[in-house]
C-alpha cells in the first residue's frame, strides 16, 4: 500500500525478516497515488470458520458461508502471544473462501472442496482464466479466514497436483502465493467495459 521499505512477518512466533516494496521506475512495486484514490478503505472480517461449513458449500447456499466468515469466533493461542480479532479495518485484503466459491460458472454445482472434480466449477473459473493448465494446477493461495479451533491453520484454494479446490493448511506462516483483494470506490468508472474482457492482454481501464 504504502511503497515503503521495513520488516516483514516471516515466519513462525513473529519472526520478522527484511523487504522492500520502494521499486523504482523501472521496477513498480505496490500502488501509485492514482490508484490508491480510486480504493474504499473496508472492513475485512476474520471469523473463524468451520470445516463441515466450507466443504459444504455450494453456489446454491453460499450465503451461509458468507455469514460464517463473518462470524464472531475467534481463535486464540497462547504460545503464539498473536492478538487475534474478527475484524481489520484497511485497504487490501485476501479472498474470502466464498469469493473463490462465487468464481465458477454458475452451472457449477459441487461443493468448495470438490471443486477440481466438475469443469464448470474449476476449468471455467474466471480466476484462472489467463493461465495455462500447468500454472493452473501449481497455484496455491492464501485466503483471509482462519480455520476454528486451530490458530496454525487457515484455508487454502488450490492445491498442487489437483488444483481448484478449498482446503486447509497447516502452518499459516508459511510462504504461498496471495490474491490482493480491494474495494473500489463508487464513483470509479470503467472506461472500456464493453470494449475489454478484463484480461492481463486485454485489461479494463479505470477512472474517478
């Protein structure tokens, strides 16, 4: 967000470790001031959820995943000394498990942790529509909601070999890819919204 340079978590217990998001203008990094204009500050919620509620879901009740991540359980671990929340106040976020619910085709119809087995839910999934089939199978991402019950642990989607699909992963600080997620502003504008299709070859242009 903020281009600066300092420390980073990495790492179990709160081990920190050095990075550098100054870039130069050659090598961009992070968000330029007209970018940062168009983004709504936002509450990100960081309820824990429940196995049997994210192997369960289904586009059709996604709604009470929705609800779940929202939640007021929050998991606690003593030996970590981490003050933990259900709620972040700030600029960018993670996926929640529902985004990555929400991304297939709408004909899709398993649940979030059988993904991989339907085409509709995974090879039409618009989150990996610039990808080729093996970058497809090696993603793994974090998302933003912890699991209940165990402070090491959050939801994943992908997984490497099957891909497409939600499920845990045991060591939450541990280095995997992330998807920044932002808000934007109601009075951003796409400029070529019917011209585009949204693409990293054919991308949408914003405005305020």
């Amino acid at each position: 967000w903020n281009r600066a340079s300092g420390k980073c978590y990495n790492n179990s217990n709160n081990a920190t470790t050095a990075c550098d998001f100054t870039g130069s203008n050659s090598n961009q990094k992070g968000l330029n001031e007209e970018a940062k204009s168009m983004i709504e500050k936002s509450t990100w919620y960081l309820g824990a959820v429940e196995e049997e509620v994210i192997f369960n879901a289904t586009l059709l009740d996604m709604y009470k995943l929705m609800d779940a991540e929202r939640g007021t359980e929050v998991i606690s671990n003593p030996n970590d000394k981490v003050p933990r929340t259900t709620i972040w106040n700030g600029y960018v976020g993670l996926m929640y498990p529902s985004d990555f619910g929400y991304s297939a085709d709408k004909a899709c119809t398993k649940n979030l942790h059988r993904y991989d087995s339907q085409e509709l839910c995974y090879d039409e999934n618009w989150l990996y529509a610039d990808l080729n089939e093996k970058e497809e199978r090696s993603i793994v991402e974090w998302l933003i909601s912890p699991v209940l019950f165990d402070s090491g642990i959050v939801w994943v989607e992908g997984d490497s070999g099957s891909g497409g699909c939600i499920d845990t992963y045991n060591s939450s600080f541990e280095s995997l890819l992330v998807r920044p997620v932002i808000n934007l502003k109601s009075s951003v504008k796409v400029n070529n919204l019917n011209e585009a299709n949204g693409s990293s070859n054919d991308p949408y242009y914003l405005s305020l």
